[in-house]
C-alpha cells in the first residue's frame, strides 16, 4: 500500500466523520456515550478491558463534562495494578481538522468492581479543550475557540490514558 493510499484512506476516513446533512449554524454541544479499549499495559499490569461513560452538555452557560471509568485487569495481574493517578483524555475532532481534549481523572476503582465515581465539573471554556500529555496539557482553547468548536460540530473519537 503507498503511502499515498494511506493518506487518501485516512482522509477519507475523517471526512466520513461529517457525511451528514447540512447543519444548522449552532448544533446543540450535548454528546454522551461509552469507549471500550482493550489490552492495554502500564508498568506492572495488564489490563483487558477499559471503559469510559462520558457525558458533555451546556448548562446555564457553562460547559458540564464527566466521565466514569471501569476497567478489568488480565487474569495475570492483581486486581488493584492500575495506578490510581492515571489520567484520562477524550479525544474530539472538529469540523475544521482540530483534535483536542477534554481531561479527566475519574477514580479508579479495583478490577471488575464497575464505575468508579464520575469526574463531573463544571469547567471554565478555557480550560475544557486541551491537549494531552505532560507537555500539551495547558495547551487550551480560549473560550470563543472552545465554544466555536464544540458549536459548529465535532465528533468524539475515542480516549486515551495516561499518567
């Protein structure tokens, strides 16, 4: 496959993300649903499964997010290997191309115990759209860049987690 290919696939891939109607100028920002991630290995311990419960909404003019996670760990782990300062990112891809995050760091329950409780704030605009990572974290949207690009259609695309 060339890497020509590649790049058309992919990019097909990403506009498929918007092959829907027009949209009205504003779209609504409330988004909720479920990621499952599966195998995934921090020092020490091997996690089957991980999932993530978000929920994003606009309320009295502010951005409400959370988000809850759960995981299982490979039967070759103990049930409390996962660090409990991992950090969670929700990944977003907008309209125009952007990718950024919203950050969590939900409680961690042992292996198998369900949802731990939700990461559920109320956020200030210009610190809900960031990047990930140690170095990207406090690389934020300003509130009109946020609000922008939550109200002109994005997709959510999946998490990642960190420490």
């Amino acid at each position: 496959m060339t890497a020509l290919f590649r790049t058309a696939l992919v990019l097909t891939a990403a506009l498929s993300l918007f092959a829907t109607p027009a949209l009205a100028e504003e779209e609504s920002i409330e988004k909720e649903g479920t990621f499952i991630h599966t195998l995934q290995e921090f020092p020490n311990c091997r996690v089957d499964t991980l999932k993530l419960k978000y929920h994003i909404k606009e309320e009295s003019g502010a951005p409400h997010v959370s988000a809850a996670f759960q995981w299982q760990a490979n039967k070759e782990s103990a049930p409390d290997c996962l660090p409990k300062d991992v950090k969670i990112a929700l990944q977003m891809f907008s309209r125009s191309g952007h990718v950024k995050n919203i950050n969590f760091q939900p409680e961690i329950l042992k292996s198998g115990e369900g949802y731990g409780k939700p990461d559920a704030n109320v956020r200030k605009w210009d610190k809900l759209l960031c990047g990930w990572g140690r170095e990207d974290v406090n690389d934020c949207f300003s509130e009109d860049e946020a609000k922008k690009f939550l109200k002109s259609g994005y997709k959510v695309v999946g998490f990642y987690v960190w420490r």
